[in-house]
C-alpha cells in the first residue's frame, strides 16, 4: 500500500487548501493510505522545511499545493504499478 504523508500547521494561510485538495482527490485512491501530520502534534522530520509538503512513500512530491490535476497525475502513475 502506497503512502501520501502531507505535512500541515495551524498558521499556514495555504493549509485550508491543502485539506481541500485532499479530500478531491485522495478518494480517487482507495488503495492510498493519507497520513495528514499537523506540525503543532508532531515534529517536522529533517527533510520537511515548510507547509504544506506532500510525501509519496517517504519522498517529497511537492513543496507547496499542487494542483488536484498534478497530484492526481502522480498518484495514478503510482498506482498503475
């Protein structure tokens, strides 16, 4: 099962977005698990500087939100694996 970690925080003007886009796209994916990390209950790991940031498997995917056709795009050519 693929993971999509998106790190967010409760003073990020673009974080409502974020929650948005999310909750378009991630249905789509039955098969993805969403792991959405706020940073005022958990810690930014060392390679995530800013919010928001998405993770595909541990990777970093997009600094910033993506537009939904972007990050569908991505999640599709995961899932076709």
């Amino acid at each position: 099962m693929d993971t999509l970690t998106v790190y967010i925080a409760d003073d990020c003007w673009s974080c409502a977005e974020t929650q948005r886009i999310l909750e378009d796209v991630v249905p789509q994916f039955p098969n993805l698990l969403l792991n959405l990390v706020n940073t005022a209950e958990q810690p930014l790991p060392e390679n995530v500087f800013a919010v928001p940031t998405y993770l595909l498997n541990g990777k970093i995917i997009s600094l910033g939100n993506p537009t939904r056709e972007a990050l569908e795009k991505r999640l599709a050519s995961i899932a076709a694996k």
